[in-house]
C-alpha cells in the first residue's frame, strides 16, 4: 500500500510538471516520454504495468487500440497514451469518459489551478497539443475511478487536426480511436439510465447574439449565441418567440442550430462560421428533429430507462412551433440519441428577457 501511495504521488507529481512545462510555445511540451532509470542510462524505467494504447500514422501495424485495467472505487489507473504522426502535425487530443455505460462525456480532469496549467485546454475542453507533441504524443497519466459498484470505465482518445467534437470521432480525426477499460467488479454495467435535465431556460433571441438562446444535450449548460466557434459543436437546438411569416399562436418555437436562422428568419449573429475563421468552409452546425408526442406529463416522468425511447422516431421536421406548457416533445439530436421534452413555463414575447423553459430526458 505504502508503494502505491507513493507511486501516485509521484506521478500526481509528474503530471503538474510536464503541464508546467511549455504549454504555451512551440519550444517544449505537455507531455514526455518516460524517465530513463538512474540505474539503465536511455533505458525507460519499466515501473508497474501500465494500460497502454499506440497509433502510429506511418506503421499501422505497431498500433494497440485498447488496453484494459482493473480498479477499486476512489483509486486511479496508469494509463498511456502513444500517437504518433511524422507527416501530419496533431493540434488537439480529445478524450471522453464513459462510466458504467452512462455515455461518453468530456473528460479533462486535470488540475487546472494555475494560469499556466489552463493553457494546456483548448475552449472546448480538448488538450492543445504544441511543439514536438503535435508529431508524437507520449503520456502517461492516471486515470480516476468513480463511484461505480460493478461495470466498466471507457476512457476514449483521438487525435485531430483542428477543432474536433466530442460526440463525433470522426471529425478532423487524425489518429483514433483508443480505448483503455477500467472494470470495476464483476465488470457488468447496470440497466443504461436516461439523462435528465430540468428547469431548463431558453430566452428570445436578440440580433447581435448576446442571450441565452441555445442548449447543449452534451453538457447540459445553456449558451450564447456568440459565445463563438469554440463551442458550436455543443449547441443542439435554439428557442425563438414569432417568426418571418408565422401565424399567431405559432410564436413559441425550437429549432436544431443548422436550420435556427432560416426559421426564425432573422438572421443571429455568431450563429454560422465567418470567412475569418479557420477552416471556416467545413464548418457544420447540429440538426436535430423534432415532433410533437402524444405522451403527457405523467409518462414523461415515468421514463427511467433508455430504452423506454427506443421507440422514438426522427421526424422530417428540425423545428416545432406552437409550443404550449405541458406539450410534451419528441426529439432525435444530430448523433442519433433520442429523447423528451417537456414545457413547464412560458414566458411569451419577443424582449430578450422573455423565455421558454422545459425538462428534458434523454438517452446517454
């Protein structure tokens, strides 16, 4: 016990260093190879066994895509992580944590105290990789262990070549994607639970983009229209009180962020990538669809599981108007996660202090 207490101390320790170390320029780095051992000069000290993952661009063949490990609750996980690309430069790694199969959320739990520990972290939560890392990553790091009384831990990482999207591997997708699995237990994951979100408030949407009148189903936080490119890989859908060419009582409405502007017909500003931008003309924006249900409230509250919204289907429509409160809504996001909502209050009009606001459930 007395030397694995040591061992994260010293690897806690480590971590802090090698962010400490050049995050910011191009001369150093956030991640390191492995101390030589004292004892065997340019040998690697092996130490404990380490999950490890590898992708090599040039020599497919030396990659291992998953590793696994074993874990008490409380505790942490060495793992590895080895990308390397001689050819291509990789900006960003992307990592995600899936536990006991709730789904796969950002993951960037890294001690971010200090000023220069936050440059390690992209906007959106991804590692900005710099210098010699953005050819060959190498880092080792522990994993934590959450509360989890029997099933598995997914971490998830890839490497991209610009911004990337949590909730979709594939884009700007360099190397990737690695798996390593912590199992807890017996290593089965209970019955999948739905995410639920409530209170939930959407205000109307003002012309310079300055309220908040968009919502997340990634993290569960609502946004700014303008709060920039960062984070349109987040937004899912708007809310917007009237409309160009809506008849009265059709006022309150959502729509997904790719058909927000042509529905609300007043075009936002911040909500579409500018020439200005990089990478501006591969820019995409969430759809989403949505019908109304005939559940009311009652069975909206009942949903527990996951699959209680397998039977959901996605209609054609990315925007639904004439919402009233106790109007319950089915919903397919833009990466095929099914789902409710539910109005609770309705604040009408068209001032920016005017809102919708609702609960939500939906598959992890």
């Amino acid at each position: 016990m007395q030397k694995k207490n040591m061992l994260k101390s010293v690897m806690a320790s480590a971590v802090v260093c090698l962010f400490l170390s050049a995050c910011s320029n191009d001369e150093g780095s956030i991640f390191e190879t492995p101390i030589p051992d004292s004892e065997n000069p340019g040998e690697p000290d092996p130490g404990p066994e380490v999950a490890t993952i590898i992708f090599n661009a040039e020599d497919p063949n030396l990659n291992e895509p998953s590793a696994e490990a074993s874990g008490e609750v409380g505790a942490t996980i060495p793992g590895r992580v080895v990308f390397t690309s001689a050819e291509t430069k990789q900006r960003r790694l992307y990592i995600t944590q899936n536990v006991g199969g709730a789904g796969d959320m950002p993951f960037n739990d890294f001690d971010l105290e200090s000023a220069d520990l936050r440059k390690a972290l992209k906007a959106d939560g991804s590692v900005d990789l710099d210098g010699a890392t953005r050819n060959a990553v190498d880092f080792t790091f522990e994993l934590p262990v959450p509360a989890l009384d029997n099933g598995e831990i997914v971490y998830s990482f890839w490497t991209t070549s610009g911004k990337g999207d949590f909730r979709d591997p594939e884009k700007r997708q360099l190397l990737g994607v690695g798996t390593i699995t912590v199992t807890v237990g017996n290593g089965t994951n209970p019955a999948a639970q739905v995410r639920s979100f409530e209170g939930i408030q959407l205000f109307a949407p003002a012309a310079d983009g300055t309220t908040r009148s968009f919502f997340s189903l990634l993290d569960e936080t609502v946004y700014r229209i303008n709060e920039g490119p960062e984070f349109r890989a987040f937004w899912d859908f708007g809310y917007y009180f009237g409309a160009s060419g809506v008849s009265a009582g059709e006022e309150a409405s959502f729509a997904s962020t790719a058909q927000f502007n042509d529905s609300f017909g007043f075009p936002v500003a911040g909500l579409e990538p500018t020439s200005e931008e990089p990478d501006a003309e591969n820019e995409t924006l969430n759809e989403g669809f949505f019908m109304a249900s005939e559940l009311d409230e009652a069975a909206f509250e009942g949903v527990t599981l996951a699959g209680d919204l397998a039977n959901i289907q996605a209609s054609d429509s990315q925007k639904i108007n004439n919402l009233a409160v106790g109007d319950v809504i089915e919903f397919v996001d833009n990466y095929g996660k099914k789902g409710l909502i539910l109005i609770t209050d309705i604040e009408e009009g068209f001032n920016n202090n005017d809102f919708i606001e609702f609960d939500v459930k939906i598959q992890p």
